[in-house]
C-alpha cells in the first residue's frame, strides 16, 4: 500500500500541541516515501541490469553508497567494556625426545659439574613423504594333496590403489583445508603419485560412506545428550550432471557448543526441520532467528529467538530527518545495554537480575516515540516477549544463534572455492565430512587423527559425543 500525505487543515490549528502532532505525522509521510523511493530506485537499477544482460552489454560497476552514519549502530556482539587479552598458545605436543650432547671435561681439567638449570627447545616438523608399497605374493600348491594356497592382500588395501593414509589426507584437505580438486592432484602428483581427478572423487566418496555411522551417531547420541540445540540454514546450489540445471537447496546446521550436524534439503519449511530435529530434538530447548521454518508449526520444547537478528531489525532503520535518528539511537543504546546485562545474567543468574531485566523489557519495548516505524518494531518485538525471554528461566541458554553463523561459513567458504556439488552423493559428502570435523574441533580432538580413526575404524564414535551440554 503506497503512502499518503496527512489531510492537513492549517485554519484548523489552534495550539501548540496540535502543531506538533500534525508535524509528526508529515515527518512520519516523508519517510515512508523516502523508503518507497529507495525501493523504486533499487527496482530501476535491477531492471537496467536485466536490460543491460539482454543486450548483452558488460555490466557497470557497482559502488555502494556511504552508509548513514548519523547514529552509531554499535555493534552489538562485542563485550562493553571488557578488556582485550591475547589468548594464551596451546602447550606444543612433543613425538620425541632428544637429550643434547654435553661436555664432559672443562677445560681445566675437571670433570666435575654442578647443573644450574635446564633448558627445553620445542622444533616442531612435518614429515611428508611418499610411501608406495609393492605387495608380492606366490601362489603354491601343495604336492602331497594338490591344494592350493594363494598370498592374501590386507584386508586394509584389498581391492584399492591407495592406503588409508592417502585416504584421509584427501579428505582432511578437500573439506578441513578446503583444497579443490585441481590443488589435491598437484599436492599428490607432487610427490610422485599417479591419481586421477576421477580417483580422488571416488575417494572422498568411498570415505563418505565409511563416516555415515559416525553421522548417525551424531544424530542420534548427539543430539539425546544435548540440553538445548541451535539451527542455522543458508543458500547453497547444485548442478544436476545430465542437464547441467542449477537446483537451488537449502544447508542446514543443527548444533551447539560441542555438535554441529548439517543437512542438505531442497525445501526449507517446519516439516524439513521437525525430521531433521528427530525424536529427540523435539524435546530439547531451541535457539533460532525467527525465519518462518521456526515458526509455531515447529515441534520443540521451547524457543529462544536470536537476539541478534532481533535487533538487526532497528540497525535497518534509515530515518531522514535528525529527530527520529535521534530516538532510533536512543532505543538501540538501550537495546545494546540490554543484550549486555542479560550475557552477564547468563554468568551469574539471580532473581533481582531476572526481575530487573523483565522490567527493563517492558519499559523499552511500551515506549512511543512518535517515529512510527520504530513504534512499530517496538511492538513487534514485545508480541515476542516469551520467545525472546526464555533465557531467564533457562540461563544457560545462549542469547545469540552465532554459533551456527560461525558453524555455515565453514561449508560456505568451501562451497565458494570449490563451487557446487552435482551430485546427491556430493551433497551426502559434504554433509558427513563436514559434520565429523566441525564436532571434533568443538570435542577438542584432533582433526585429522579422528578422521583416519573413524575411516579405518580404529577409534570408537563415542569420542564424537564425550563433551555435551
């Protein structure tokens, strides 16, 4: 519905506070047609574009417009007033030891010494080397009975080209190190080996299939252990191998500080996320943004809405007119101080901390500024009073989904260097390696130790679950 100018009756006016109302309401008409005209702009630039691509003429350079700066949109996430402190380094894990020579005799003769300290120097090294193995067996028969006996392949490489070792290296580069394929046949040709493009995706794929327990482990035990689960879903596409048709799909992440489970779907609707939840997951608490997938049709047990995208919501704001900047950075300073109280909350909850957040909801949230988009966002936001405030009832609940955001850049980034699967089986790879490795790195395992345990069936999928909350 297009705006309209307020019916203005100035004869009409007789007092100072009518004045100001009617002024309200022309400040209010500019800018909803300063959005209007911003809209429209877009469409024209879209449509140029569009116009330019059917000509086929090269497309002119975008540049961004300098944003409003006219009120600090502070970023939320970052901690008020908390120092900065440099991480401290993970102690170096030592393979071997090796004691350095020592003098035996001074130079006075003497062969006596007294030690005043010692010293350690940590170097640490790499060992990559090729390591071809020819297998030679004979096949024998016996003369006495005439059996026969024929040397037996191990069960490890019986019926493959490479051993495990170059297995898991594949995978460990192609999904932890995000290598495309033309960079891991150069890494393997490198050192001498003969691999094809094809034979490094018929190993990453056979690896897939030897993580798919590991995959319904975190499924299944995973999620059981987990106290609450987060879910994130962004865009990512496919490229159907007969007809070369881009199929657009859907990445999900369902996780939390020690899980992350991806799952790529062709649609993104409650149904899709209640049978990628499971059983179990429907009975957990649950943080999300407020998208429509996670609306009332999806089954959990309670649901913390994202306070960050909340307040995205108010950083979108544009206002023209310095009054209404004015009142939108006021109500985003007491957005701001109260996403910082209810993180402190989350640390060290107390009943007068609960009672003075709920409080300071409601008195952010019930006042009018006269900007009636803002009024407006205010409303929205109480009618999520429930839903935005479950965290004090559950203080261990995060109050932000960024863990998932953190969790999708990964297979983002992968799908931005290496391009989009085309396959179900690339789809399915995808899912599983990735799944594998994010958690391990939560579980503060070894990245590629627990590959090649998993791949080779050496470690237990127990080591993918041991830390939950």
């Amino acid at each position: 519905m297009s705006p309209k100018l307020p019916d203005v009756d100035i004869d009409a006016i007789s007092s100072l506070s009518e004045a100001k109302q009617i002024l309200k309401q022309v400040l209010n008409s500019f800018e909803q047609f300063s959005q209007v005209y911003e809209q429209q702009q877009k469409e024209v630039i879209e449509l140029k574009q569009e116009i330019a691509k059917l000509k086929q003429q090269p497309p002119k350079p975008q540049f961004s417009s300098p944003q409003n700066t006219s009120f600090s949109a502070t970023k939320l996430t970052k901690e008020k007033g908390t120092p900065w402190h440099k991480s401290q380094r993970k102690p170096i894990e030592v393979d071997h030891n090796e004691n350095l020579p020592e003098v035996d005799t001074c130079v006075c003769g003497s062969t006596e010494f007294q030690a005043i300290n010692t010293t350690t120097k940590v170097v640490q090294g790499l060992e990559i080397k090729r390591n071809n193995t020819a297998y030679h067996g004979k096949k024998k028969k016996c003369k006495s009975c005439g059996h026969i006996y024929t040397a037996r392949i191990p069960e490890a490489v019986k019926g493959l080209s490479f051993d495990s070792n170059t297995q898991t290296i594949a995978s460990f580069l192609k999904f932890a190190c995000r290598l495309t394929h033309p960079l891991l046949h150069s890494f393997f040709t490198g050192f001498g080996m003969q691999i094809s493009y094809g034979e490094i995706t018929t190993i990453l794929q056979r690896n897939s299939k030897k993580l798919h327990p590991a995959y319904t482990h975190l499924r299944i035990i995973g999620v059981k252990r987990s106290t609450y689960l987060q879910s994130d879903a962004t865009g990512i596409k496919r490229k159907q191998l007969k007809t070369s048709a881009m199929v657009n799909q859907h990445l999900h992440v369902v996780g939390n500080r020690f899980l992350s489970l991806f799952k790529i779907t062709r649609l993104y609707n409650a149904a899709v996320m209640n049978g990628l939840l499971g059983k179990q997951g429907r009975k957990k608490l649950y943080v999300s943004d407020d998208a429509s997938p996670n609306g009332g049709k999806l089954k959990v047990k309670r649901k913390q809405l994202c306070w960050i995208h909340e307040d995205r919501h108010y950083l979108k704001l544009s206002p023209r007119t310095k009054f209404y900047r004015e009142k939108l950075q006021s109500v985003i300073t007491q957005l701001l101080e109260f996403y910082h109280m209810s993180k402190a909350y989350g640390r060290n909850p107390t009943a007068d901390g609960k009672k003075e957040l709920r409080s300071m909801f409601n008195a952010i949230t019930k006042q009018k500024t006269g900007y009636d988009a803002l009024d407006h966002q205010l409303m929205l936001t109480r009618r999520k009073r429930d839903r935005l405030l479950l965290f004090l009832g559950y203080p261990f609940l995060p109050i932000h989904n960024n863990q998932c955001e953190q969790d999708v850049r990964d297979v983002v980034m992968i799908r931005n260097i290496s391009r989009e699967t085309k396959s179900l089986a690339g789809d399915r790879s995808i899912e599983r390696h990735m799944s594998i490795i994010q958690t391990a790195k939560k579980q503060g395992l070894n990245v590629f130790e627990t590959l090649h345990g998993l791949l080779t069936g050496n470690l237990p999928l127990s080591v993918l679950t041991a830390n939950s909350v």
